[in-house]
C-alpha cells in the first residue's frame, strides 16, 4: 500500500479538468490574467504531474488589455479527448468570450480559438453515442445546447438542465455518460468557504435530472478539515477501473478567519459507486495512492540560470507576451526585462515569475540594473497587494503595496553592481491550521504570533552571504481573504525603470 500527499497539484492551479488517454491523464488549470495561458499537465499515476505546457500560448490565442482587472482573464477551462483530437473550451472574461481549441498533442501546437456563441462560464463538453456534441455552462443557472465542435455555431437554443440544490452560484459543470446514465456534476455555494459538489443524472438529454437526495456530495464547509474551499471537480476513471475526482481546495492558516495565500491548489480524491451514483471523498491531505504504477518525473529546477533560447513553461507573465521587453538574446546567461510601466500598482507593468508551490520557501535572484534603471524581487497577489525587495540608484529598499496604501519600509545604500534579493516566507511562527482559539488554556506559547498565515522577510544578500533583512510583512494581506479574486501568489522578477538584467532565479522550498 502506497499513500500521496495532497495537493497533486500544489500553488495556484484551480479549476482542474481531466482526461485519459490510455495509461496516460491530462489536466487543464485556470490562469486568469496570467500568460501563457491554461497551463496543461500530464501524469501516469494521478499523483505525480509535470507541466507540458499552455494550451493559449501565442498572441493569436489569447492577448488580454492592460486595463483587464486581475482574476479576470481566462476561466474555467474543460479538456476532453474525443474522434483522436484533445479539444478544450474555456473563457476569456474581458476578452473573447467562450472558445474552444484542439491540438493533437496536448503539449501543442494548439488551434487558433474558435468562437462558441454561448453567454456565460465555465462551458463543458460531452458527446453523445451519434456524435452530437453538447456544451453545458454556467449563465445563472446551468444550460446545455448541442454545438457544432469544428464551427462553434449553436444547433438550437440553450435550455435549463439543473442547477443543483439551491445553493448560490451554481458553475463548473461537467456532463458525462456513464453506463445507461447522463450524469451532470457541479459546483455551488461559491468558490469560498461554502464551495460544495453536488450530482444530479438523467436517462436522456438536456434531461429532467433527478438529484441526488444527499447533495452536496461533498463539501468541508464549516468543519476544521485542514483543506476547505472544495469544489470544482471532474471525473476520471482509471485503466484499472477505478474512479477518482480532481478537484479544487484550499489549505488555509493563521489565525480566524484562517488565509490562504497560495490560492486554489489541484487535490485528488477517490470515487465510489453507491446505487449508481459516484461519490466523491473522503479527500485528505495524505491518502492511499491510486493502484497503478508510480511515475514520478525529474524535480522541476530549482534554479533557472536563463541559458536557454526560451523560458520554461513555469515562468508566466502578465496579460501579455512582450518579446521585445522580455530578453533572453540580448545578454547571454540573463534574462533582460525592459520597463513598460513605472509601479508594479499598474495593470501594464512588466513582470515575470512563477506560482508559490510551497508554503515555505526562498526566492533569490542576482540583478543587475542599467544606469537610472529600476528592478527587483516580487510576491505579487495583484495590483493593489503585493511585497517587493527593489534596487535603483545604489539603494536598495523594501516596499509594501495593501489596498490603496503603498509604503517603502526601509531602504539601504549598495555599491553599484550586482546584487542578491531575497525574500523568505514562513510558516513557522504562526498558528497550525486548527488553532484558532484565544482561550488562555489554549493559546499559543510566549512568541508564537497569531496572525496570518506566514510571514515574509525580505532583503538581500551580503559579499558574505548574511542575510539582510529590510522588512519582516504579515503574509495575510497577500490573500484571498483580505485583497478579493481568485489567484495566488506568483514570485518573480519585474522591471519599473529602464532595464534590469537578471543572472539566476531560484525558488527552493523551505
């Protein structure tokens, strides 16, 4: 007997959609306003994944407005494999609505996206035996229409399917044939602390879909279960014929309300069959592992030295791909980034980094400005909330950004040349996930902080190594609970001045 630790997916990967392809599973994860976009994976036991690349990655796809909010962008997407051909559909909320992709290799090239003249989010995809092709999506209840797959063109007006137990914000739903069934799974309560999976199937279609009588089929809400926010999962039966659920959650900490910073993460969680109907759960945070061969694949780099012609799949951007302000050509062993905005507060400002998969973990990078440029290290959660170590003019200072109040917490003189920024985040001075009380019986020892959910150092690093520490920040207000959305820290490199020419990027866990 084998056992996994949730998430299998960790950092800011919500909204997971699976597939299989023989011994083979494929997964799709929403991005938001991040490019590229829709990040895909691929695994041969459930548990181990590795990033294979983006299924909306040239400007053709996907270019989103500088003016588009944060956690807008792209949505919920749905992967499928059907008649040889991967085909995914999703959203672009501020962009171009409903589009659907193929690819025959879900590392790419994918299609250029075609239009689906369907209102609102979340669209599935499901083929009955003839070949009729449904999309189902979320529009203030859930609707279902057949479509044209290759045109995207509507075969009829979208009718109401089900729209689950009662719960606000009915979304997410995935319709499947199963058996003698039509089986429609969704998500509802909001993608908070409420967020629950509720089922509902039907002999035929668009229905009527009988529920079943114990929805929600699962939900942690108002427990103290160390993984809450569950919701918005997908299906998939594995070659031995088991069943297992990719779903959403979160893995909040600190003190009431309990904060999560790394967003909505990819958990996996087995699926039984009770009097035809698939029940999802229990979901831990370490559990038996599927009965299949383990496949783990090498450990993604902890440092990237930029030696190669193109960024790695893990590195993201901001809205846009930018070649000319984002350099790997231009000095050999860098990365160059090149300003476009002078404050990380602005939706245009360039910035490059990768998700926060570890709740403990060091971000460094030795950086190099150019004569009045401006440059450094960030934890970014959005415009208005995000931490920042920076250097320009010989000085290097700490800046904080929390809702509309923007501070330079300390600053310090450097000799010109390149310098080493760091920041560190911890978990290790806060409250465990299941304390919460302030009862003297049971409250922390002397020194334990309650608060948020960790804390971050940041600073740079000396000749000799030491560590300087410019600022020491309460993790809550990079959060969902405190700044709003649906993303999660990403850390990266960003320019607001001129140019800034990065040798190394680590991101090494704790």
């Amino acid at each position: 007997m084998t056992y996994f630790d949730n998430p299998v997916i960790p950092g800011f990967s919500p909204d997971p959609s699976i597939c299989r392809v023989g011994d083979d599973y494929y997964l799709a994860t929403s991005s938001f306003e991040y490019v590229p976009g829709v990040p895909l994976w691929h695994s041969r036991d459930l548990v181990h994944w590795r990033l294979i690349g983006h299924a909306l990655d040239r400007p053709s796809q996907l270019a989103l407005p500088d003016t588009a909010p944060a956690s807008t962008g792209v949505y919920a997407p749905t992967l499928r494999h059907h008649d040889g051909l991967f085909w995914l559909i999703t959203t672009v909320v501020t962009g171009a609505g409903n589009i659907l992709v193929t690819a025959e290799d879900p590392a790419g090239p994918w299609s250029d996206p075609v239009p689906v003249g369907v209102p609102g989010i979340d669209p599935d995809l499901a083929w009955e035996e003839d070949g009729t092709c449904w999309c189902v999506f979320s529009d203030g209840g859930i609707h279902g229409v057949r479509i044209d797959p290759k045109s995207g063109e509507l075969r009829g007006d979208p009718v109401p399917m089900w729209s689950g137990s009662g719960l606000q914000y009915p979304e997410g739903p995935h319709l499947y044939r199963i058996d003698d069934w039509w089986y429609l799974l969704l998500s509802e309560g909001g993608t908070e602390r409420g967020h629950a999976l509720s089922v509902a199937r039907s002999r035929t279609l668009p229905g009527p879909f009988e529920a079943h009588p114990a929805n929600p089929v699962l939900s942690h809400r108002s427990t103290n279960h160390p993984v809450q926010n569950t919701g918005h999962g997908d299906l998939v039966q594995a070659q031995d014929g088991t069943w297992w659920m990719v779903l959403l959650g979160t893995r909040p900490r600190g003190d009431t309300p309990m904060y999560h910073g790394m967003g909505r993460e990819t958990f996996l969680a087995p699926v039984r069959w009770e009097d035809g109907w698939p029940l999802p759960g229990p979901l831990e945070p370490r559990a038996q592992a599927p009965a299949l061969t383990p496949h783990p694949w090498p450990r993604e780099p902890d440092r990237d030295g930029f030696d190669s012609p193109a960024l790695a799949p893990c590195w993201v951007s901001l809205r846009r791909s930018e070649p000319e302000a984002v350099r790997l050509d231009e000095r050999p062993g860098h990365l160059v980034l090149h300003a476009r905005a002078d404050s990380l507060d602005t939706p245009g400002a360039l910035f490059v980094g990768r998700r926060q998969r570890d709740p403990d973990c060091t971000a460094r990078t030795l950086i190099e400005v150019s004569d009045g440029g401006r440059g450094g290290l960030a934890v970014r959660l959005d415009e208005a909330h995000h931490y920042e170590v920076e250097v320009s003019d010989g000085t290097v200072r700490a800046v904080a950004r929390i809702g509309p109040l923007s501070r330079s917490i300390a600053e310090r003189a450097v000799p010109a040349g390149p310098l080493r920024l760091r920041i560190d985040i911890t978990t290790s001075d806060v409250l465990p996930p299941t304390v919460t009380s302030r009862d003297p019986a049971t409250a922390p020892p002397p020194g334990l902080r309650a608060g948020g959910p960790d804390t971050l150092r940041l600073g740079y690093e000396t000749e000799g190594g030491d560590f300087e520490i410019l600022a020491e920040l309460d993790g809550r207000y990079l959060t969902t609970e405190v700044a709003g959305g649906f993303t999660g820290r990403v850390l990266g490199m960003y320019a607001t001045r001129g140019s800034a020419a990065f040798d190394w990027f680590e991101l090494r866990s704790a």
